[in-house]
C-alpha cells in the first residue's frame, strides 16, 4: 500500500477533503492510535502467580491432603485433623506467597506506567483549505499536516513539499543521526525513500506538508507493535529450573510412597491406612517453604538490581540475566553516548585527538596553535546551533542545544576550549550565510572581523572534506599561509582516511579574508546568486566527529568476555561506524581482524580467506538477508566478535533466533520500537529507561534507568549470583526434609509413638528454616563470579541428582539421626526404653488404655504419655533446628571452605539467633502447650544432637576439603552441586 | 516425532547399550556410590548405636531419670470399658454382661489366695513396706506384699461368681497406676477411694459398699520399687459395689482417690488421680 502511494502525485483532491469524507475514514480505518497490546486482566496475572510453577507442586499436595482427611473421615469415627490442617497450611502459603509475588510484580509495572506519556498529541492539519489543529487521533488517511521542528509525525506521512525537514529515525532504525526529507521519491523500499516520514519519529527542524498514507496499527510504527505482540516467549529458564526440580521431588516423593506402601501393605495394614501412608509420605516431602523462600530471594535480588539501575519487570527474569550466554547489544545511546562529540582534529599536518570522555577526564591537545585558533574560530562561526537558554548552571555537555548532531557537536568542542562562542558570534557579526544543501555540501558564512579596525569581510565555509579542498589553493600551517602542494594533499588525502576508518565523520574547514578593494564595507553579499569569492580559499583543517562511546562500556565488554558471554552488536548504523566503536568498546578486541581487515593486510581478495582464520566479523544487513540458515549457525558458532550494521527489526529477530537456535541464553537490549520485537523474542529483553520508546519498555523484561550497558553487567553479576545462592537455600531447604519424613516412615514400619508431629514440621519449614534459607541469598560469591563460563542450560541444573543426593542421602541422614537420638533420649529417660517402643504403636495410642506399662513397671494414662509423646516433637523439633545450624554454615559454601569464606553474613548470623529464640519460644512460652502441643524441654535435651551437628560440620567441611585438593576427582563428580 | 525422541531418551536412560549404562550409571560407577554410602550408613549406624550405648549407660537400671509426667498416677477400671468408658448391659441378656464377670475373673486370678501365699511377704499393715538399699549394696529383691483375693469380699467372685452383675449389683474394681517410689497417704493413713455421681445424677447412683472397707489403698503396699527388683508387686485394688442404682438409665459415676501428696492433675487428663465412667443397667428386653 505504501508503495503504491510513493509515486501518487494527485494530492489536491484529497488536499480539500470534507468533514464527511474525514468521518467516513476515521470509521472505517479506526482512531490512529495504536491498538494497546491486549493487556492481560489483572485476576488472569493473579492466578498465573497462584498457579504457576511451584505453587503446582504446593497445591498438589494440599489436594492430597483435603484427600486423606477425607477418607479417614469417611472411615474413622474420630479422625485426626493432621492432613486437615496440613492441606488448609499449605494452601494458605500458596495464596499467600501468590499475593506477595503479585504485589510486589504490580509495584514493578506501577513504575512501568510512569514511564508513559501521557501528553494527548495534536497533529496540524489542513482540511477544505484552513489549517486546523487536531488530536493526533483524529488525523485519517488523506489528510494533508503541516510538521515542523520538534513536532513529533502524527501518522506516515508522504512528504509533498520541505523545506531542510530533518527527522530523527533513531527509534524506527536505530540510525542516530537525522536524515532530510523532501519531496522527491529516492527508492521503492519506504524505509529507505526520502519521501515518507513514518508515525512518532521526531522533525527534528525545519517544516513539511505531507500527506497521510497510513494510520494506525497500519503504520510501520504499527505493524512493528502487531509483530511483536504476535510472538510467543518462551519459558525464562528459571521456570525451567524449577520445573526440572519439581520432576526431581515429584520422582522422589512418588518413589518413597510407592515402597512404603507396598511395605505397609506387607506389614498387615489395610488398604485404606496404606493409601493415607502413601498420601502422608508424598506430602511430606513437600518443601512448604521452599516457595516463599525462592520468591524472596529473588524479590530481595530484584530491588539490589533496582538499585543499580536495573529495574526488573518480572521476577524470574532476575536469573535470566545470570544465565545469559550472549548479549546482543545496541550501539547508539547502549554503548555510545548518544551525542556527537569531536574527536579528532588535523590542522598544522598532525592529527590531534579531542577528550570525548563525558567527565572531561581524558588527554587535551596543544591549544597554542594559530592555526587551531583559526579553526575554532570557523567552526564557531559557520555553525547554526546555539545553546538553548536557561542552562548556565548545567555542563556544557549536559547542555540542549538546537542544532543538528555535527553543528552541536561543534559549538561543545569550541565553547569547551575557547570560552564562550556566544561572545565570539557577537565579536563577528554575520553578515551573509548559505546553508548547507545536498548539492553543494557546504555551508558558508561572511562575517565582519573582531578588529574593528579592520574592514575585511572574513568567509568562512565548512563541508564535505573533499569539496572543501577543491576550492582551496593555499593551507594554514603553523599560522603562515603557504601554497597547496601535491604533498600537502596527500597529507590531507591520508588524514581524511584515517578518520574515515575510524567510523568518523569528517568535516573540512577553510576561510579566507575577502579583500577590502574587492569587497568594502557595506558590499551586498547575496547568497541566492553568489556574487563573492568561493574558491581559491585557505584550507585550515578537519575535525571529525564520533559518538563516542560510554566511559564504563570498554570496562563492561571485558568484564563479559572473561565472564564467557558473547557481546554482539546489532546497530542501523554504517558498518564503518559500527566497526569503530566495537573495537573502541572492545566487542572487536585487539589484535582481532575480519576477513576483510585479513585481506587487506595480506593484499589478496576477500574471497581467498579462510573465513576460520577471522574471529571478528562485520556483517552488513544486506548480506544477511541473503544468508540461509545455516550459514547464519555457522557464522553465530564461529566467530566470537560479530558486529551486524544496518540491520532491519526483522533482521534483528533472526539475529536472536539464530543465537537461540544455538542453545544460548539470549539478551537483547533496544530502545526503538524496532526493537521491540526482538525484545519480546529474547530470553530477556532489556530497554532503556531513559530513550527507550514505550512500546520497547511494553515488550521488555528489564529496563535499563541509565541506558548504560555496564548495568548489564551488574545485572548479570547479581542473576549469577542469585542462581548460586538459590542452590545453597534449596539445599539448605531440603535438608530437613529427611528428619522430617523419617519419623513417619519408623512410625509405619517398627510402630513406635510418632516422632514427630505435622505441626512441628510446619513449625520449622515455615518458621524457623525460613530466616536461614532467606539469609543465604546474601551470602557473598565464593569466588569470583565473573570470570567462569555462563551456565549451561542443559548441563548446570538449579536442583541436580548430587545436590540430591547430599541433602537427602548424606546430610540429611545424619539429621534425622540427631533427632531420633534426642527422641530415644527422652522416652528412656522417662522409663519407654527403646526395646519397650517397638510395637508399642497401637496401644500407644489407644486412648482407652490409661495403664500402659513401661520398662520400669510404671503405668501411664493416655495424656500423661501423649505428653512425654509431644517432648519427643518438641525434642526432634529442637534438634533439627541444632543440625540446621550446622546445615546452614556449610551451606554458605559448596567448595570453599567455612574459614575460606568467612562468616561476614550479618543476616545469616541474625537468622541463627532467630532460629534458636523461636524454637527456645515455642518450647517454653506458656501456652504452647494447648496451642502447639509442644512442652518445655529440660535442659539438658537440648544439647542431644549437638555432637550429630558437630558431625554434619566436620563431615562437609573434609568432603569439601577432598574437592578442592582432588579437582574434577571422584567426590567433585558425586558431590559437587 | 519429539514423542518417539522422548521414548527413545527414556529407554537409553534405562540401558544404554552402547556406554552400558544403567539409569545413566556404569556398572562401576554403580557400585562406587552403592558402596560408598554402604559404608556411610553403616559408620552412622556405628556412632548411632554409640551414642545410644553412652546414653543408656547414663540410665539407673531401678527409677528412671524423670517421673515429673507421673506425679499425679492414673486410676483405671475394671471391667475395662469401651472407648467411651461406658458399662453397658442387660440383665436379662446373660451374654451381654457374661464378658464383664469372665474379664474379672481373669483379671482377679493373680490375687487368688493360694498364688499370693506362694509368692508374697505377709506385711505389717498400716505402714510403709520400706525396703531401702543400704548405699551401694542393693537389697534385692525385694519382697512384695499379699493383696489377697478374699479382701474384696462380696466383689472377690468367690461367693457370687457374677459379680453382681445378674442381679443389677455389679461390682467395678478401681486400681492406681503404679509409680515409683510414689507413697501415697492421707493424713498418715491410707489413701482412699471415693466415688460419687456426676452431674445430676446424684439420685441415682444409690448406695455404695467399698471393699476393702472404706475403699482404702493399704500403706503397706508403697513405696513400689519397680519391675525388676519387685518382681512379684501386687497392686492393691478397691473394690465398688452399686448397691441399689437406677435402672434403665445413664449413670455417670466419677471415682477419685483421697490422699494429700498427690496433686490434682491437669484438667485435660481424665484419668489421672480419678476415673469417669458410665453405668447402664437395662433390666427390659
């Protein structure tokens, strides 16, 4: 469509449509608006979070739970109300842990919606020949609007007449720099036709009339944001993890279940004791805190990234970037500074090199020169830009200027070495200026001279170097004018290319004092008809202009290298430019060529290098487009350094599925709407805070406040760290699920009194497990983060069988062991001795015997042994809590040793303190024992597991000891989570 | 496709013929772990059964090391009851109450005369039946006291082998858990056995005959020196007679036993120190 309306010429009818015509269109074409994305309704993101993931697991067991009670009430007169209140806990942990995570997701994108502008836009336009000012809504195909300067497009529009309209493509392209639009049809691609300035870029200056094509989701704009709405995220790998550890558990619990059902089966139980035996034994291997810890963990995680600059959309996405193996960045406003800077100068035959570090920080050049005053005086004086006013208090970097990217670029440089060009202006008053148009490419200006003795008329003129050059026959060198040579232009000739292949943009630089005869005061200089002196000039010199990159990129590119993940840029931009920056940020690392750089060097064609030799490569979009698939994998899994220049958002998505189809964890920033949909399709989508359009920040994971990629960097520092950590937790978690099902299994198999009751369990998954498991996401990296491979998805599991097999088979063991010694330790002193317990259950419990015999010859009522029973929970409760504090210290680390690592965790110190004043609490507050049905302990029973805690510290501490001596040995291979 | 894959996968997980694995293990790589965690149980086994040696060395073989849980001793019962401690029968149902009178027999057989001559100490009655050790010589063991059968009287089932039972009489036998080194007493004297109606059934429980007189638990068998060194401990027993009580309807009788050095237990046990139960005679079909 847009195609066809390039070449239509007949804008007059339409030019004077009617109000009913406008009616009719805005009907049938809708509002030009985009349509929103269809938002998810609040109640749908609520249950995502209730229903998602863990949460399965949990109610999974709450269902069996409801389940049990159910059959024991349907078969016993006076059920236990255990499985009631174990499954009515466990649902009101998920609902609770769903709100938490909802609340604290709604705060993120509560932060998102600020970020929206909320301005209404109004669209000039002309209709039955009056200009009217509309809301941008309103506007409808065939409409004729006015834009000028600073207007931002309303809809796309075909350019009918310009006059030096400039627009500013950067978030439809990712170009920077804004590029002129006029009439004049230039190509059939739309993207690329001067003729067509799209929906919400800005006119950065000057004005046109145009004609509306599109509106709407039918605009580029538009069909970018349908485009990306269209597509289908994947899992984040977070989600993935736990998933594998819920198969993890689900296998374990199921497998435990099965064999103590076929074994309580063997034993004589009926069906039904069996199938609630099964029921108990699958739940209880349910971590009920584990949910609530990983949710804080990462919530915790979350606002540390938040406060470095890293705000994050959804929780899980805080691991993604810890995973990420490649980072497809952008260049401008990401890696650059998005601001035009001088960065080179040639004058007096030497290239000198401008500071273009945003604090000021870098080496200055030699100032003294003539011919540097002589240049600063031309760039200040041909130069329309002026700072906009109201900003002496702010830098002069920091500054707005109204200008084009080179001219602002310009008056900073000159106004930060010379003083104020404002004075310098007034000094020189203008008296005759040319624009710069296409055909020229130079502009000129005719000033008066700061001698108000002298009465020359100064020219000044600067433009394409090249051009520039021709109208010269003398240079300036070291203040004297000498005569142009053949040596001399070649001089020129070899800086001119040497800052072109630096990505640069080179301006030319030349004056020439009118003489007086010729010119006297008062002469009439007319710009539309020259009738001045434009040749025969004195060249000055160059200055050449680059975005220059940020301050902390180069630093941040390293940090990646070494941290194994690739940095791919991906930019509108020219591939000279883009090249230039990758090696001044280091995506391109030194002493890294492409095959072109390998041709040239070697001075053979293109074609005859073995493209294994480049590990650096610059692809330009048009190539890309040719590729096919596999070339793309090949080239992805070949070169480390890749620089893509001039890609289109479509290219930008193949880019990440390409990466993605390689088994990489995919990091995408952008700030344009055309990257949006390669945001959307990256494993995490990364926007800018600050340039990034609405509809990048819509289709994002993660935004970027400062827009600087070292806050990537952090990001990823933390999302690793994060991932380790969760490791410790859940290893941490886990744990005491094996002194917490094991009373029940010794219950069922040898029938002696329980153990340990549902609700101590619940005390310690949710109470005093909680505060450790959570403090050990403070815990500091054991070594540095940084500097090892990402992990491999496939490979590196959150929950693997050796994590496993040390919480439960190893660790876990000695736990349960310290709880039994304790239980054994109060029945015997209480006259039960252990040969007396073994099959004591049924009369244990029987309620009708009040004169149970022990060891000694005693007789107990039901309540009084019931008591001695609930010393036991109390006693396991205890013990566990004395082994956790073992658990917890060597969970701090999985290699290093404790004394290695230190015990800097305030918070972990804080939890076991925590632990211990709410297991000594709930043992010893009066109350507890109708509350809780758990009594005070004597003293003495407290110190029952400490050798079993002693053990569990010495026993990891040697292990860990064995792995650091025996690397990649037979114990880091079994043991090493 | 990815179906068969994933079938594939899981068979290879289960052998793998070409690495000869075995749910992704090796046959030696299998018996590493198996054996390393054989002798990892076993060392725990090892310290476990140590640790449980050193504690049970720490116990004294005659009293246990707390009895705080025991301080106010249990009552029960007998005939035991159902769950719910109800006494329900039927005088003209001969098999409905016959259980309750073979129960008693059985439970009373002990206390025959002749087994108590053969096995027990006549005491002096009325006081203590002290038998300390004299520091480390213990003074074992120790002899126990005769609870003769024939002390019940018309509730020994001598006489009236139904126990009362047939003719709406019937007799329940109260005893008092046995605690160590527990010496109840009343004043110097014997503790004793009370019962009396619950709630508002106080007309109808009639008249009560304790047996041995006035329901008393004789001084002479405290303190209890445990099972081991009193092997042959007769617990003494009193003995309730329902003289004339309501037919045909609920009774709720609570006993409880009279003596000023055992506290009142907690309000959640029903049993200690007093008993609860219910009695129910029908005498219609």
């Amino acid at each position: 469509f847009i195609s066809k309306a390039l070449h239509y010429t007949n804008p007059k009818v339409l030019q004077r449509q009617g109000n009913n015509k406008t009616n009719k269109y805005l009907i049938r074409d809708g509002p030009n608006a985009l349509t929103p994305p269809p938002t998810t309704p609040e109640w749908v993101k609520f249950c995502r979070q209730l229903f998602g993931g863990f949460s399965i697991l949990l109610w999974t067991g709450a269902i069996l739970c409801f389940l049990a009670y159910a059959i024991q009430a349907a078969t016993e007169d006076d059920p236990a109300g255990d499985n009631l209140y174990l499954g009515i806990v466990l649902t009101a942990v998920v609902v609770i842990t769903g709100c938490f995570s909802y609340f604290q997701e709604a705060k993120s994108s509560k932060i998102m919606e600020s970020f929206k502008n909320m301005v209404p836009q109004q669209a000039l336009v002309i209709r039955e020949g009056e200009k009217v000012q509309i809301n941008a809504e309103e506007v409808v195909a065939g409409d004729l609007i006015e834009v000028k300067g600073g207007d931002r497009i309303p809809a796309d529009i075909r350019v009918v007449s310009a006059h030096g309209c400039k627009v500013d493509n950067s978030s439809l392209t990712g170009e920077s720099e804004p590029q002129s639009r006029s009439p004049d049809c230039t190509h059939d691609n739309p993207l690329e036709t001067r003729n067509v300035a799209f929906f919400s870029t800005n006119c950065v200056e000057g004005t046109a009339r145009g004609l509306v094509i599109c509106t709407g989701d039918r605009t580029v704009m538009g069909r970018i944001a349908t485009l990306t709405s269209g597509l289908e995220t994947g899992k984040t790998p977070i989600a993935k993890e736990i998933e594998h550890f819920i198969h993890i558990i689900t296998g374990v619990a199921v497998f435990l279940g099965v064999t103590f059902f076929i074994l309580a089966i063997i034993l004589g139980y009926t069906w039904l004791e069996a199938v609630i035996f099964l029921i108990g034994i699958i739940v209880a291997n349910v971590p009920e805190g584990l949910l609530a810890t990983v949710t804080v963990c990462l919530t915790l995680t979350a606002k540390r990234m938040a406060k470095k600059n890293c705000l994050v959309k959804n929780l899980e996405a805080v691991e993604t970037l810890g995973s990420t193996s490649t980072i497809c960045s952008d260049k401008t406003g990401t890696l650059t500074q998005n601001r035009m800077t001088v960065a080179h100068m040639w004058f007096d035959n030497q290239i000198h090199e401008a500071d273009t570090t945003e604090d000021q920080s870098g080496a200055s050049f030699d100032k003294s020169s003539v011919t540097w005053q002589g240049l600063s005086r031309i760039a200040a004086l041909c130069n329309r830009a002026q700072f906009k006013a109201g900003q002496d208090s702010v830098t002069i970097l920091k500054r707005d200027v109204a200008g084009d990217a080179s001219e602002s670029a310009l008056l900073k440089c000159i106004e930060l070495c010379c003083g104020s060009v404002r004075a310098m202006r007034d000094k020189n008053k203008k008296v005759a200026e040319i624009p710069f148009n296409s055909t020229n490419k130079y502009q000129l200006s005719v000033h008066e001279t700061e001698d108000p003795n002298d009465n020359r008329y100064l020219l000044v003129m600067k433009g394409a170097p090249e051009r520039i050059l021709d109208r010269c026959s003398t240079i300036l060198l070291q203040g004297k004018e000498q005569p142009m040579d053949e040596e001399m232009k070649e001089a020129f000739q070899n800086a001119y290319m040497e800052l072109g292949g630096l990505g640069e943009r080179v301006l030319g630089f030349c004056h020439v004092l009118l003489p007086e005869d010729q010119y006297p005061k008062g002469f009439a200089f007319d710009t539309d008809d020259v009738n001045f002196q434009t040749d025969n000039l004195c060249f000055v010199g160059l200055m050449s202009m680059i975005d220059p990159p940020r301050a902390a990129v180069p630093d941040a590119v390293g940090k990646c290298r070494s941290a194994g993940i690739k940095v791919i840029m991906v930019t509108g931009d020219h591939p000279i430019t883009a090249k230039a920056i990758a090696k001044g940020v280091g995506i391109i690392s030194e002493g890294n060529e492409t095959v072109e750089d390998i041709a040239a060097r070697l001075n053979i064609p293109v074609s005859q290098v073995n493209p294994r030799d480049a590990k650096a490569c610059v692809i330009h979009g048009t190539d890309l487009k040719d590729l096919s698939q596999d070339q793309m994998d090949d080239i992805l899994r070949n070169h480390t350094e890749i620089v893509f220049a001039r890609t289109s958002p479509q290219q930008k998505l193949i880019i990440v599925e390409g990466c993605q189809r390689l088994g990489a964890i995919v990091a995408v920033t952008g700030d344009g709407v055309n990257d949006s949909p390669a945001l959307k399709k990256a494993d995490i989508g990364v926007a800018m805070g600050i340039s990034g359009s609405d509809v990048s920040k819509q289709a994002a994971d993660m935004i970027l406040l400062d827009d600087n990629f070292a806050s990537i960097v952090t990001g990823v520092e933390e999302g690793r760290l994060i991932f380790d950590n969760l490791k410790k937790s859940i290893a941490y978690t886990l744990t005491s699920n094996i002194p917490e099902i094991t009373p029940f299994l010794f219950f069922i198999i040898v029938n002696i009194p329980l153990p340990l009751g549902t609700i101590t369990i619940l005390c310690i998954d949710l109470g005093t497990d909680m505060v450790p498991a959570i403090s050990l996401a403070y815990e500091a990296a054991e070594s540095d983060i940084m500097k090892r491979q990402p992990r491999n998805p496939f490979r590196d599991k959150l929950v693997n069988e050796r994590l496993i097999s040390i919480a439960y088979g190893q660790i876990g063991m000695i736990q349960a062991l310290g709880g039994f010694f304790a239980y054994f330790v109060i029945l015997a002193e209480n006259g039960f001795l252990p040969s007396r317990l073994v099959g004591i259950r049924l009369e244990w419990d029987d309620r009708s015997t009040n004169d149970l015999e022990d060891t000694y010859g005693q007789q107990w009522t039901y309540e009084q042994r019931k008591i001695v029973e609930f010393t036991c929970h109390t006693a396991f409760f205890v013990s566990i809590v004395v082994v956790q504090w073992a658990d917890v210290i060597i969970c701090k680390t999985r290699r290093n040793s404790v004394f290695q690592q230190g015990m800097k965790n305030k918070i972990l110190i804080f939890g076991l303190f925590e632990e211990t004043a709410l297991a000594a609490f709930l043992s010893y507050c009066p109350g507890m024992d109708v509350a809780l049905r758990m009594f005070p302990l004597k003293p003495s029973w407290w110190f029952c597991a400490f050798p079993y805690s002693f053990l569990i510290f010495v026993y990891d501490e040697v292990r860990k000891l064995i792995l650091r001596r025996n690397p990649g040995g037979w114990v880091e291979r079994e043991t090493y989570y | 496709m990815a179906k068969d894959g994933e079938k594939g996968d899981w068979k290879e997980f289960l052998w793998n013929p070409r690495t000869r694995e075995f749910l992704g293990r090796t046959a030696s790589s299998w018996g590493l772990i198996l054996l390393f965690y054989l002798v990892f149980y076993i060392f725990l086994a090892g310290l476990f059964a140590l640790t449980m040696y050193v504690m049970l060395q720490t116990l004294d073989d005659h009293k246990p090391t707390w009895q705080d849980r025991l301080a106010t001793p249990g009552m029960v019962i007998r005939p035991k009851a159902n769950e719910a401690l109800e006494i329900v029968y039927n005088i003209t149902e001969t098999e409905s109450w016959d259980m309750y009178a073979q129960a008693l027999d059985k439970f009373l057989s002990p206390y025959n005369d002749s087994v108590q001559a053969e096995k027990n100490h006549e005491c002096i009655p009325n006081q203590h039946f002290m038998q300390e050790d004299s520091g480390d010589v213990k003074n074992n063991p120790k002899r126990s006291c005769q609870f003769n059968r024939t002390v019940l009287d018309e509730c020994s089932g001598i006489n009236d082998r139904y126990y009362g039972y047939h003719d709406g009489k019937p007799c329940i036998i109260i005893k008092l858990n046995r605690v160590i080194g527990l010496m109840p007493e009343m004043d110097g004297r014997a503790p004793y056995v009370t019962c009396g109606p619950k709630k508002e059934d106080t007309d109808k429980i009639g008249e009560l005959a304790y047996f041995p007189p006035n329901g008393t638990f004789n001084l002479m068998y405290y303190p209890y020196y445990g099972k081991k060194a009193q092997v042959n401990y007769s617990q003494p027993l009193v003995a309730i007679k329902f003289l004339n009580i309501t037919a045909n309807q609920d009774v709720n009788i609570e006993c409880k036993i009279n003596a000023n050095n055992i506290p009142r237990g907690s309000e959640r046990d029903k049993f200690a120190g007093r008993v609860s139960f219910k009695l129910r005679i029908n005498t219609r079909k």
